[in-house]
C-alpha cells in the first residue's frame, strides 16, 4: 500500500497525518475545528483514502495555523506516498455538482507545485469557521503535495456547499491521478523520465 505519515510541530500546532493512497475511505479526524474534521472526512472517503490526522493547535488565536498546518502536513503525506509515481494516471479533471453550486477541479502530479483559486464565498464563516480559510488549506496542501492545482466555482450560493464541492472535488481529482494506469507499465507518465 501506497502510504506516509507525517508529524509537524510549530509553537502554533501540533499536528501528526497518516494517509493510506490504496485505503476504503475509512478517517479518524480531530482537528479541534468541526467543519474541517467534516472537510478532511469527505475529502477521505471521497478518495478512497484512509486518512488519520489528529491536530492540536491554538485555536485560542483563530483556526488559521490549525487549517493551514494541516494542509502542509496531508500535501506532504501525500508526496512521499506517491513515491516515484510510476505508472500513476497523473491528470485529472471534474466537474463536481453540490445542489446549487458546480466546482471545477483539475490536478496534475507534476511535482511543480502551483495553485489558481477561482472560487468566492458569499459569507465570511460557515459556522464559526472562517472561510478564507479554504483557500489557506488548497495553497498549503498544493505546495507540499508538490501539485498543479486549480479550483474554479462556476456558481454557487450556499457558502458551506461551495467548500463543499472544492474539498470534494479535489478527493475525485486526486483518486483519478492517483490512481495506477496499468498501460502505464511501471512507467513515470513523463517524457522527462521523472516527476
């Protein structure tokens, strides 16, 4: 199995992330901020992968350095599971529907981290998470996974449906690139030999 742990400790977090690329979906969370547990639990079980990340941080501030570290720490998890990245799919792309709200994903495991973020929340919380926040996650998860990442909401309304579909639209992208090509042959899916 296709697997990593990653511990990170700052004065700000704690946090510990162990993700399983080939798991069921199956997620222990505790991040101490309730929609992101609920966040990172979609985002597992929509991958298919297993995922345990347990943070403590200092939400006595706000959620920033807990949601941020958190992405730092599952981008570099995901990294060194995908090892070499021999015969991975590398590309993919969705469109994810959320009711009223329709996200555009599209990820690249190019080992050439960036991040073009087209997606506005008509509130600044959902409940009492900040949702500039989601941003913070994708630009933290993006350049340690070492990823091409874009996110484009064409339309929504709803705040907590539009993180929604990003969270969700990334878990689809990322099992369909991640995922083992078998035409592939154990090869990097690069003219360059590597990623």
């Amino acid at each position: 199995m296709r697997s990593a742990s990653v511990s990170r400790r700052t004065a700000e977090t704690d946090v510990t992330v162990t993700l399983g690329l080939d798991g069921t979906g199956t997620c222990r969370i505790s991040t101490g901020i309730g929609f992101l547990d609920h966040m990172l639990e979609l985002f597992g079980r929509h991958a298919l992968v297993d995922l345990d990340v347990k943070v403590t941080g200092d939400l006595q501030v706000d959620g920033h350095h807990t949601t941020e570290d958190t992405g730092i720490a599952l981008g570099e998890a995901l990294r060194k599971a995908l090892g070499d990245k021999k015969g991975v799919t590398r590309y993919a792309s969705l469109d994810l529907p959320m009711d009223e709200t329709l996200t555009r994903v599209a990820l690249d495991l190019s080992g050439r981290p960036f991040l073009v973020f087209r997606t506005e929340f008509p509130t600044a919380k959902v409940g009492e998470f900040d949702t500039e926040l989601v941003r913070e996650f994708f630009q933290a998860f993006a350049m340690n996974a070492g990823v091409t990442l874009h996110v484009e909401t064409l339309y929504g309304s709803n705040s907590h449906h539009i993180a929604e579909s990003c969270f969700k639209g990334l878990a689809r992208a990322l099992r369909r690139a991640a995922a083992v090509d078998e035409r592939e042959g154990g090869r990097v899916p690069s003219t360059k030999g590597n990623l």
